[in-house]
C-alpha cells in the first residue's frame, strides 16, 4: 500500500501591534504565530494584511537603510497634503497611504519547506506603514501543503 501525503490546511489572524510610518520587518511575528506549519514539508503560504493604508512586500532584511530608503522613496513620490487629492477627511496622510498600498500590495505568497518560509538568505517580509498613526494591524496567513 502505496503512503499517501496528507494535505494540511492552516490558517491564523496574526496582530501587530501599531507601528509608527516606515517599512518594518515583521517574518517572526509572522512565522511565530504558526506553530503548525511544523507540520507542512512542502506547500505554500499567503500573507494578507486586511486594511487599506498599510501594505506588505518582501525585501532585505539585513540592513535598516534599505528600509529607511524605501521610505524616503515612497514618501517623495507620494507626498502628503498633495493639493490633488480629494480625499483628505482623514487627514493628509490617508490618501497618500492608500495610494502607497495598492502599488505595493495587499499579499504575498511565500513557499514553505520542512515547515519554514523557504525565503532567501536575505529576504524578509515587511509591514509597510503608510499612516502616521495606523495603528494595530491585522494579517490573516493560510498555509497550505503535505506532510
């Protein structure tokens, strides 16, 4: 008799606490919140942050300056209080952060091997804080894969 490999579905709310506007680097607050993906030897992961004004991206995470970087980048191209944006109810930073977050967006699919992130040497998963006060997020992360 042939040993068929069980498919292990997973899926947990993660909360972050509020961080302040920036690109932080959140993979073991991520991983930490999944002790079943022990369980997985090969599958996938998805990563899904559930607001509007905050994103996530995968990128270094070694140095602090590419993280500073992006920042710089992101809040010269776009700026806030920028007199074309019309929605501004919520403050000058509003607009601008959801503009931020849907080119970055909302999700990542990262692989997962012998119950890890299978992310490269240097890579890790960013919160993107657009808002100066965002507060707490919320990412919800389905794993799925064999034993």
């Amino acid at each position: 008799m042939l040993d068929c490999p069980v498919v292990i579905w997973l899926q947990e709310e993660v909360r972050l606490p509020a961080f302040p506007r920036g690109f932080h680097l959140v993979t073991r607050e991520v991983e930490s919140a999944l002790p079943d993906l022990a369980r997985i030897s090969v599958g996938v992961a998805h990563v899904f942050i559930r607001h509007t004004s905050a994103s996530l991206t995968l990128n270094e995470n070694a140095s602090p300056d590419v993280r500073r970087d992006f920042a710089a980048w992101f809040d010269r191209a776009v700026p806030d209080g920028a007199e074309y944006f019309s929605h501004t109810l919520e403050g000058d930073d509003d607009m601008p952060a959801h503009v931020k977050s849907s080119l970055l967006g909302s999700s990542l699919t990262v692989p997962v091997t012998d119950g890890r992130f299978a992310l490269g040497t240097w890579q890790g998963i960013y919160l993107c804080e657009h808002r100066d006060s965002g507060g707490p997020r919320t990412l919800t992360v389905t794993a799925f894969g064999s034993d």
